[in-house]
C-alpha cells in the first residue's frame, strides 16, 4: 500500500497536467527545479560531481529541450522515489526499537497513606514508589522495597525463563511482571533507563559506519563523473540529447547508499532477537571478516563459580568429615572458592554445628585459622599450610591432586588431615561453541588468560583448543593481541574482567559477556545479552550474511544500473522510462534489504 504522500503527489501531478494550462507549466517547473539546481550548485561549489549534479544536469536537459512533461516526471519520480526510501529507512529504525522497547503511559504511584494513584509515566520522579503486578510491564529502573514476583527479563536477557525478584534486588524497564507484586523505588525513568540508553545506542549505531559502507559511499561518488563522461559521448556520437538525458537519469550512488545501512540495520535487529547486541554496523563487518577468536577463561569459557570435584581424606576422617569440617569454617568466607565448598556441602545434605569450631580469623590470601573441638585447625592454600605453619605435606594425597585442581587443605592439630579439590566449571555450551565457530571459518582460536598453565591446559585440552597462553597480566595480554593484528590477522576478543579489557580495545571486535564487569562492557564493541557463548555463532552467522547480501545488492545495482545506460545510450530506452526504472530498482533494492538474513 503506497503511502499517503506518494498517493497525494500523483493525484496532484495529474490535475495539473489535465487542469493548468500549457503556459503556465514552464513557470511551475522552473519553480520545483529551483531545488535540484541549487542542490547540483552547492555540490560543484563544495567541488563534489556527486548525484545532485546528475540530477540537475537531467531535468535541466528536459527543460532546455522543452521535454516539460518529461522534467516534471523525473521530479516526480525523484521525489516519490525519496519519500519511498525514507520511509524504508523509517520503518527499519522503527522495527529496531519495537524490538527494544515497549511504551508504558501510566504507572500506579504509591502515596505515603498507601493509596494507589494511577499517574503518567512523565511525573514519576526518581525517589517515588511505585506498584507493579501480575502481568504489567515494569516501566523504571528501580530497586524492589518490597513484595516479591517472578519478573521476565527476556528483552534485555534473552533469557527465557523468569528470574524471583524480592526486596533489594534490581528491576529494569521493559521486563515484565509475570506473577506476584512488587513495590518498587524508582531509580531512573522515561530516558535514563537502561533499555532506552541501549535503544538510543542502536539507533545512533549508523555513526560507527561498516568499511564497506563507507566504500560503497565513496564508490557511488566516484562513479558519478564516468556517468557524465558516458552521457556527454552519448550525445557527441549520436547527436541526440534525449539518448544523453536517457543515461544520465540513471545512477548507481542512491541504491548503494541506501540498501547497505539498511542491511545493517536489519542484522543487527536479527542479532537482539538472538541475544546479542552491536554497538555499530562496523562490528558486525569485523565479527563477518574475522579469522582469529581470542577467549578469556573465568568467566568467559568457564563460570566465574569453581565447583568441587573430589574430597581427599586420611583417616580417622572421612570424606564427609573433610567436606563437612572445610564447608563449616569456609562459610565465613566469601571469595568464590569458599562458596563451592559450601554449596557441595549442601548438595550433599551434610549438615554441621557451629560450636564445633571456635572464631575465625582469616589470614589474607592464605586462609583461615580456628579450632576444631579444641584443637588448633588450619584451611588455606598449600604455602599457608605446608611453608608458612609447617604442617608435613603427606604424599599420599599430594599425588591424587588432578593438574588444574585448585586445593583446598585442611590441617588439625598440627597434622594434615584432608583437602578438597576444585576446578573451574566449563560453560556446557563451551565446546559445542567453539566447534561450530570453527566450522564458520574461525580456524584460529586460543585461550588467553592470567590464570596460571597448569589451571589453563586442561581447560583448552577440553575444548580442543590448541593455542593456550596463561599467566598473561593485562599488559601483556593487549601486546600480545597488538602483535596478531599487525601480523595481519582479524581478531575478535571474549572476555568479561577488568583484567581483559586492555586486550579487548586492540581487537576489531570486543564482545563481553553478560555477567561482565562494568569497564568490559564500557570498551566492548558487542555484548551477549544472555548468560551464555551461544550467541556467538548466531552473531557470525549474522554478519557473515549481511555482507553477503550487501555483495549481491552491489552486483546486482552494478549489472541492472548498467544495463540501463546502455539501453539509453543506444536508444532502446526513452528518458523517461529509464528513470521510472532507475527509481523502482532503488526502492526494490531497499525493500529486499530488510528481508531475514536467517531461517
């Protein structure tokens, strides 16, 4: 269905053709060309032979050989044509920040007397409660005071299944409410909330240009003047000005400014949809043209959380005795170790008292020192127990200690009595990531992390890694990244620390992870919307078709465009006819553009 402008300018051009009379035409058309000439002007003054010289070149060639009618067609083509991809390029914007985002109108404002006032959105103040139930969308950011729900934070997660919301966690706008009440104190609102700062990124997205836009751009200009040229040839060889006007009625310059950031535009709308969000349509060209993968390890191929993966024990204790004992003295501390060695315990239902150990005093990046039943007890890192305190390491133990394991000892009464051992965890998703992303095209993949290689080699075996370098600082991360570039290679960075983020500004793409820390995400170029690395091959998938498409949309402007100045040129073709199908192949071209890259 054509839109209503398009409709109102045929109906007009009509009435004047068949209503206004013949002398006064001339006047009217000079009117509506005073645009396109000036248009042409400015750009031969700014010393650009771009396509609104073209433009005024072949209406001013219709006017001069009174081809009145055939001038007023080409206006009106060029304007149906320009409304037409303007609102191409709307719509696609558009149904980028429906993707995003949902308008809310008005909100229910609780009042200190705990009335409930149905107000708009617009007088919500930073600091004001308000109420949300079962089924409404949560139209702040803010922090739950109190109540408690099941909220669906799919639109800025991807996660699909709801996350328990109580007193003192974060709520964000967009999500929704899928049972239970809360009260919320409204922390940020209308523009400043989290979904509108990423809908305002995507939108200006068109700021961080593809390099092949930016050549298709710089193309389409260069190519203005042969169409001059081959203009200018038509008519000293044919002597006829109209087979001139035929070629210059065509340009290459609309179709491929126009379909490349609507490619882009409809990939990285895809990419959300799929859990990851591009800062820039110049990322997703990166992540298409990468050969090279670089992986962190905590937090990125692995969970930040250790698990335990096997109990040591020498007798009179057991097994359960170590794990229980360890988890009874670890759950007064809090780094990341500690909590696996608690929550095993409680996997396991083996439960302790806490008179059985006396107060506990942490040496730092040791361990911990207590008593157990009386007795002087110790747990902490093997230099803790066996240099700093002495405690006799006992071999039979030392050797069931798996490469990578990270151990926890434990010592009482000045005697070893146990460990546990910890791994890292392997995301479940890792290895079938890192497969499918070498099927893609990404041969070279590595590990590179700060962790040390004993800790880092079983992880990369696992994951059929064959490059693996650990014990990097963050320096010597970034140098070492630097150092692949400048060899020519096209790198993507993975990571989530501030530890990698140094690294991550020398890629040409940056991806963190959902759970990453807040510098990551700053100097990230993508970043995984859910908790996970599977959006990884989507987001490949994605980019490597966008450019694909954007290949063929040039081919086939090239071949189609080309054709056209040829037929005029030779004269198959009258001016007018060759503009009517210069103008539909540029909206066709725009229109194909927002089609699906993926099933």
């Amino acid at each position: 269905m054509l839109p209503a402008k398009v409709t109102r300018l045929v109906l007009t051009a009509g009435a004047i053709r068949l209503l206004l009379p013949q002398w006064l035409r001339l006047p009217l058309t000079l009117w509506r060309y005073r645009r396109y000439f000036a248009e042409g002007i400015k750009a031969l003054w700014n010393g650009r032979l771009g396509v609104p010289v073209l433009d005024a070149l072949a209406i001013g060639t219709g006017i001069l050989t009174r081809s009145y009618g055939a001038a007023n067609s080409i206006m009106l083509l060029l304007k149906i044509s320009d409304i037409l991809q303007r609102r191409t390029l709307r719509k696609t914007r558009k149904a980028l920040r429906r993707s995003l985002s949902q308008r809310i109108n008005k909100v229910w404002l609780l009042h200190p007397d705990g009335t409930e006032i149905s107000v708009p959105l617009r007088k919500v103040c930073n600091g004001d409660l308000i109420v949300v139930r079962t089924g409404a969308l949560i139209a702040v950011d803010g922090t739950v005071t109190d109540g408690q729900a099941e909220v669906n934070e799919a639109l800025l997660t991807g996660e699909s299944a709801p996350v328990c919301k109580q007193s003192g966690n974060r709520v964000f706008a967009g999500t929704t409410v899928n049972s239970g009440r809360l009260i919320i104190r409204v922390d940020e609102v209308n523009e400043h909330t989290r979904i509108n700062r990423i809908v305002n990124m995507v939108e200006h997205a068109d700021e961080h240009k593809a390099l092949i836009q930016s050549d298709c751009e710089h193309l389409a200009d260069r190519i203005v003047p042969w169409s001059l040229l081959a203009a200018g040839l038509t008519w000293a060889l044919s002597g006829r000005i109209g087979r001139a006007a035929a070629v210059l009625m065509v340009d290459y310059s609309c179709a491929l400014k126009l379909s490349t950031p609507i490619v882009m535009a409809t990939a990285m709308r895809q990419a959300i949809k799929r859990g990851v969000m591009i800062k820039g349509g110049k990322y997703l060209e990166a992540v298409a043209m990468a050969d090279t993968i670089i992986f962190d390890k905590t937090g990125t191929l692995t969970t930040a959380t250790p698990s335990v993966s096997q109990v040591l024990a020498i007798a009179p204790y057991t097994q359960k005795d170590i794990l229980r004992i360890v988890a009874c003295i670890e759950e007064h501390h809090h780094h990341s170790m500690a909590q696996a060695i608690v929550r095993e315990a409680r996997r396991r239902r083996i439960r302790h008292r806490d008179e059985e150990h006396g107060d506990v005093h942490l040496v730092v990046a040791r361990g911990l020192r207590t008593t157990y039943h009386g007795q002087p007890t110790l747990v902490g890192s093997a230099q803790f127990l066996f240099t700093d305190e002495g405690i006799a390491p006992a071999p039979e133990l030392t050797e069931q200690v798996a490469p990578g394991e990270s151990v926890t000892w434990l010592a009482i009464g000045g005697k070893l009595a146990g460990a546990v051992c910890l791994h890292d965890t392997l995301r479940p998703e890792a290895a079938q990531v890192i497969r499918e992303l070498r099927q893609l095209g990404l041969n070279r993949i590595i590990l590179l992390t700060g962790d040390t290689q004993a800790s880092a080699a079983p992880i990369a075996q696992a994951l059929g890694i064959s490059e693996c370098y650990a014990a990097r600082s963050p320096e010597e991360k970034a140098a070492f990244v630097c150092r692949l570039r400048e060899q020519g290679h096209r790198i993507i960075m993975v990571g989530d620390g501030v530890n990698d983020s140094p690294a991550m500004t020398c890629a040409a793409a940056a991806i963190a992870m959902k759970d990453a820390a807040d510098l990551a995400h700053e100097v990230a170029d993508i970043t995984l919307l859910e908790n996970s690395l599977i959006g990884l091959v989507p987001l490949r998938l994605i980019s490597v078709a966008a450019l694909k498409r954007i290949h063929a949309n040039y081919r086939f402007i090239a071949a189609f465009n080309s054709a056209l100045i040829a037929a005029g040129a030779f004269g198959l073709l009258p001016s007018l006819l060759s503009a009517w199908l210069h103008n539909l192949s540029t909206v066709g071209i725009c229109v194909a553009s927002r089609r699906s890259l993926l099933p």
